[in-house]
C-alpha cells in the first residue's frame, strides 16, 4: 500500500519534472462553487532554491500566468467530486478556455481539491546516522523509520512532508545534510485524505486527456498563497472559506504542521438563504454577494430587498425582505462554520503556537464584517487575507476567492519536499519486489 | 417624530435580474479538436502547409493546360527577346585588329555573324575557337566593346621559314606550325628553306643553324632533314654540310672557320662530314679525286 502510494506520487513528480521541460503547465483548482484553470509558463533557468526546508528538489522557476479561466463548478459537493460526467465537463471547459486564451496546448496539470476529509497524523522517526556525516541516504532511512499509523484501507496520502528535523540534542533543523551526528531524528506531518475522492478527480482529469503532474491539499496551498512569510515562520492558521467546505492549515516555521477541513462553506449559507426567503439557489446566490452581511444596524431594518420571483402570482413575485432578515439568516451558519473552525484549531492545539494569527481567505471571507466575528470566535488577531500577487495573474483572478489556484501556482513552482522526495533505502525494497512481480503475472495472465 | 410618520416608505433595493448564464461545456470532441489545433506541428501545418499545398494545386491544374503552357512559354519568350532587343545589348560592327587583310577576310568569312544581333545571342567562346582554329592564327581575344562593336583582336603567326614538302612549299612559323602556302620559293625569298620529314619540328635548331652560317649566307640553299635525326646544310654547287644529331651549330661553326681559314668549300669538294666531330671528312668531286690520284705530292688537308 505505501510502497503503491510511493511509487505512484515519484511518478507524478517525473511528470512534473516533465512538465517543467516543457516549460508550460496547468494549475487545477476544483472546488465547489468554481474551477479555476491557471496556465503557468516556466520561463527562465531553475534558480537554486533559498533553503527553507530540506532543499528543493526541483528549484523555484521564474514563472508566469499566460492563461487563466473560471467555470462554473458542476457536480462538485463539499470539494469532492459528486457528478462525475458533470466535473468533467467543467473542468473541459475551463481548460478549453485557459488554452484558448494562452494559445497554447497543455497536457500536465496540478490540481488540488479541498474535500476528502483531510486527516493529519505527526509522524516521528529516528535512526543512526551511516558514517559522521549525514547524507541524503540518511534522511531517506530516518523518513521509512517514521512508523506509520493505521489510516485506514480506503484512505491515500496527500502530504508526507519533514517538517523538523533533529541531530542527536539539536533539534528544529531545517536542513541535516551534511552535519555531522550519530542519532538522526524527524517529524512528519503526514495527510491522509479519501482515496476514492481522489481516484474520481484522478479519472475525471484523465477523461479530458491531462496528465497529472501533482496533486495537493487546497487548505495547504491557500495557506502558501495568503500567509505572510512572518505569520508562516512564527505560526498561524490560515481558514480557506470556499463554496463547499472550510479549509484550515496551520503552518509554523514554514511548514504545514495540521491541516483539516469543516465539511460547510459558502453554498450552506446560499442554501439557508434559499430556503429561509424560498427563492431559487441562483437569486439566493445574488442576494448574499450584493446585500449579505454579518452585522445588522438600524439601518438595515429599513433596506428593503426586493426578492421576487416568477411564479406569476403578484403577491409572491414582490416579495420583498429586509437586510436585517437576510443577516439573520446568514449569521448563524456563519458562526457555526466559524465555531466548528475554532473546534478544529483546539482539538488541533493550536493555542500551543507562538503565533495566533489567523488568516481568512476564500469566497466565503469577502462577507462584509466577517472578520469581526471571526476575532469574536476565534482570537484577536484575525486578518482577512488575499494571496499573493502573481506576475501575469489577471486582474480577476486576484481576489480571495482565486487563493487555493495562486497557492497551486506557487506549489507547482516550487514544491516543499515530500517524503517521495528522498530515496528509500535499497534494504526496504528488496525480498518483496520479485514476490510482487510473481504475483503480479499471477494476477494478470 | 412626525418626520418619522411622514418619511418615504424606504426605498426597495432590487434584485437584478437573474439571468442563468449560459455555460456550454464543449464536447468531448470538440475540446479533443481544439487541442489538436493548438498543437504546434497542427497549427503551422494548417496555417502555412494548407495554403502553400492550395496555391500549388491551382497553379498545377492551371499549367496542366495545354493552351495556358504555351501561352506561359511564349510570354516568357518574348520577354525574353524583347529585354536582349535592347539597344545597348545589340552589336552593330565588327571590328578586326592585328590581322592582315586577307586573314580578316577570311576571319569574318568564318564568323558569318549577321549584324545587328544582341549580345546575347553570340557565343563569344566558340566563335574564339573557331577564330583560333584557323591556322594564321595565333592568339584570338574577342569583346563586346561598349557601343556595340565586336572586337578581335587577333594576333598571327609570322612564318619563318619555307618548308618544302611533298605537297609543295609550305610556310611554317616558330613553333613549327603552317600558317600557308605558296606556289613558288620566289614569293618569299627572304625566308629560309628547310625540308625533310620531321624539319617543322626542330625549326628552332634549323633558325639557329641559319643564323650561324650567317658569313656564307649568300651560298646556303637550305636545311634538309636526314631520317628526322639531324640535318645536312646544302649550299649551291651541289656541296653538302653533314651535321651531326648532337650540337650541330658548333659543328658548322667549325666548318665555316675552316672555310675562312683555308677557304675550304671554294674548292671542289662534294660534301663536308662533320658527324664525327672528332673525324671530320670530306668528299671531293670526280675530277678533284682525279686530280689529286695524279699528284705525287699529297699536300695534308688541314683539320686531318
């Protein structure tokens, strides 16, 4: 199984690599309420990386936007994919689009997804250094030492990422290579998330004939896109509030250390809205962008709304509802996803960082007055955020709503080490490999 | 308070129109089709591969006609004839240097050039070959000079010596070649005569040999060719000057140092054998033998 999972996510970091030859590649946010298709063209030498982490395995690129389009999300439900034959006809149409506009054919894209039921497990290994020195070897055989908890059968890893590294009783190294030890010892953070959610995405992009060339967690690379370097280097969370769930990532020292996800979003809201005022799914959806809100004046009892309708029975067709009751409506889900994020946070102890800073982006934060509410439930230091800024990005795509695709660009262009990064020491493979492949001509002949 | 009462009812905020937008996914098909077209190798083949193989076809199904061929032939001629009738390609004049009036008569006889006619039309390098062919010729330089004159410049064989050969007397210059004929040695008495097979190849050593007996020049009749091996120098009175193969020149140059000295072919002697340099022999007449068979007293001949 993890051999399997191994080998299948060192192929996916070949395509990458591929892709990177080519020079062009696809960015691939699914998510509940939009597809956003981002085409990144590689442009310039592989600059060597600034070292955070372990070291990068394939650098940070000079890169740039060439194509970017949005689709309405079809049969997408809390960030997985629910109408197969749906998805993959919004994803068509977004890649069409992004094509048409870089005038250019992609075959590889990175996508993320931000459903699945995220799962995280801190991992702990430790070994004896080879030799003095400590070498890739070395951090390949600490990382298999990690014991890997029961995630269950039906469930694949996303994320395996070192997050820490200590050397006999130092500890909080970023990069062990070449230091010289005896007791080698890592953290690992460690994702799991559905495997039949990701097989479904897997297929649906293989239908629109697209090689996978990554695939990510969307909390973690809305995170990338929206934290600061200071609040990713002393701690913070970053809560990506997207049509069908709520993503939360915690990043201390430039990792990733807890990532999670509250099966509520943006479209609860628009459904409660649809159902408290009975208007259809679409003029709910206008209603909440143009008037929603989270805070009621006096001034809002006397905003009257026009609701309508076209059932042809005039007192039905002009309705009409104040702001203070569209509010009402809106607020209680609001609390309750911002309540189940706080939950999340301190079941994770996330009052343990150094850094409380919480970081609000995604479609669902551009409601007005969120953030007060949010510092009322989660903390004082509350900030909305809005991802980074990307050469070539168009004007339209920079909004919150776009930070799990910026924070896709970022990870495709510059990938934190993972697990399958490193190789495994030889003694792990062999005995089992022949009585694999006899099994596999078993299997299959 | 009553402002309250009397206020406007507020103003109701409408919902803009809901339009559903339309959000055709493409078919699979056709997302496959638009992925092609924006394959390089597909776009530079539809948008300069398409158009080239186009334009090539209608042109070929055009010059497949057999009117629109010759009609495309024939334009292109006239074109053709129409840029070389150009006045400052046509040639008008002939203009022949450096040969004598006869050889130019001959020369334009040769080129039979119908003028005017373009300078395109002539083959300046043939029409040299031809000129250089003929055997008073030398050397042939031929030009358009501007303002349409064809020049030849010819430069002729001098002859240099008469050859009498089986055929009649043939005049030959320095490299041995025959640039004529004439009827009689009488026509150019100022030249030497030389005969005998293989004479004209050795002409250098024959002038030489001419130039040496320079003080009996009034006496010399000519060369003659032995077994194209070496020659004998005839003077009148039937006397003969046998030369040797190897250095004839010293060889005649002793003879006419005897001939100074003693005055040696005064006499009656026959012939004056040199082809032994180191035994040199004369031959007297008949009457001469007789004569000197009747002396008692021999007197030595010099040289013996």
């Amino acid at each position: 199984m993890m051999r399997q999972l191994y080998q299948s996510q060192r192929a996916m970091r070949n395509m990458r690599k591929a892709a990177m030859q080519r020079g062009v590649v696809a960015i691939l946010d699914v998510g509940t309420s939009k597809i956003a298709c981002l085409i990144l063209r590689f442009d310039g030498p592989e600059r060597t990386p600034a070292n955070d982490g372990v070291g990068s395995m394939a650098g940070q690129s000079q890169f740039r936007v060439i194509g970017a389009a949005t689709t309405r999300s079809r049969g997408v439900r809390f960030g997985e994919v629910d109408a197969m034959q749906e998805t993959e006809r919004a994803i068509r149409t977004a890649v069409q689009a992004a094509q048409k506009m870089a005038n250019l054919r992609v075959d590889h894209v990175i996508a993320c997804f931000s459903g699945a039921r995220p799962r995280s497990y801190g991992l702990d290994g430790q070994t004896a250094v080879q030799g003095t020195i400590v070498t890739d070897q070395d951090i390949g055989r600490v990382l298999a030492a990690c014991e890997l908890p029961d995630y269950g059968a039906d469930r694949e890893v996303l994320h395996a990422q070192p997050i820490n590294f200590a050397l006999d009783h130092r500890s909080g190294m970023s990069d062990p290579r070449g230091q010289i030890g005896q007791q080698l010892t890592t953290d690992l953070h460690l994702l799991t998330v559905d495997a039949s959610v990701i097989e479904n995405l897997l297929y649906c992009i293989k239908r629109c004939d697209l090689e996978l060339a990554g695939l990510a967690s969307s909390a973690y690379v809305s995170g990338i896109a929206s934290l600061v370097e200071d609040e990713q280097e002393l701690g913070a969370a970053c809560i990506d509030m997207g049509g069908g769930s709520t993503g939360i990532s915690v990043f201390i020292r430039k990792h990733m250390i807890y990532a999670d996800s509250v099966r509520m979003g943006g479209d609860h809201v628009t459904g409660d809205i649809s159902m408290g005022l009975k208007v259809p799914m679409a003029t709910a959806e206008r209603i909440k962008t143009f008037y929603g809100g989270i805070f009621a004046t006096g001034m809002d009892d006397r905003e009257m709304i026009e609701i309508g309708g076209d059932t042809g029975d005039w007192e039905r067709d002009r309705r009409t509802v104040s702001r203070a009751e569209l509010i009402g409506i809106m607020r209680p889900r609001v609390e309750e996803i911002l309540e189940d994020v706080r939950a999340r946070l301190d079941a994770a102890g996330f009052q343990h960082l150094p850094g409380q800073s919480i970081v609000l982006t995604g479609g669902g934060s551009q409601i007005p007055g969120l953030d007060s509410l949010a510092s009322r439930i989660l903390g004082q230091q509350v900030r909305l955020g809005r991802p980074l800024r990307v050469q070539g990005l168009p004007q339209a795509a920079t909004g919150p709503a776009f930070a799990g695709a910026v924070g896709l660009t970022l990870f495709a262009a510059h990938p934190q080490d993972e697990w399958w990064d490193f190789e495994v020491p030889a003694e792990k493979y062999s005995g089992k490999s022949f009585r694999k492949a006899v099994k596999w001509f078993k299997d299959n002949w | 308070m009553f402002s309250m009462i009397r206020r406007r009812a507020p103003a109701l905020y409408p919902v803009p129109e809901v339009k559903v937008r339309r959000d055709p996914a493409p078919t699979r098909w056709h997302y496959r089709y638009q992925r092609m077209m924006l394959t390089p190798t597909y776009r530079i083949l539809v948008r300069v591969g398409l158009p080239i193989l186009t334009v090539a076809l209608i042109g070929s199904l055009w010059y497949n006609n057999d009117a629109n061929r010759t009609m495309v032939t024939s334009q292109i001629a006239s074109l053709r004839a129409s840029f070389e009738q150009r006045p400052e390609f046509m040639v008008n004049t002939v203009e022949i240097t450096g040969a004598q009036p006869a050889l130019e008569l001959a020369i334009a006889d040769l080129l039979d050039v119908s003028l005017p006619t373009s300078s395109w039309a002539l083959d300046l390098d043939s029409m040299r070959a031809s000129v250089t062919e003929l055997t008073a010729v030398k050397s042939a330089t031929l030009r358009v000079r501007l303002g349409g004159t064809l020049e030849i410049a010819v430069i002729e064989r001098v002859p240099v010596a008469v050859w009498r050969y089986t055929d009649g007397l043939r005049l030959i210059d320095s490299e041995g070649v025959m640039t004529g004929m004439i009827p009689t040695r009488g026509d150019r008495a100022d030249l030497p005569l030389i005969a005998g097979d293989g004479a004209k190849d050795r002409i250098i050593e024959a002038l030489a040999l001419f130039n040496a007996a320079q003080p009996i020049a009034d006496r010399v009749r000519g060369l003659v060719r032995m077994g194209e091996r070496r020659w004998d120098m005839v003077l009148d009175r039937d006397q003969r000057i046998l030369l040797p193969g190897q250095d004839p020149v010293a060889a005649l140059q002793r003879v006419i140092a005897l001939d100074e000295a003693q005055d040696m072919l005064a006499r009656d002697i026959a012939v004056v054998d040199m082809r032994i340099g180191t035994r040199p022999t004369i031959r007297l007449n008949q009457p001469a033998m007789n004569v000197l068979r009747n002396t008692e007293q021999v007197e030595p001949v010099a040289g013996e």
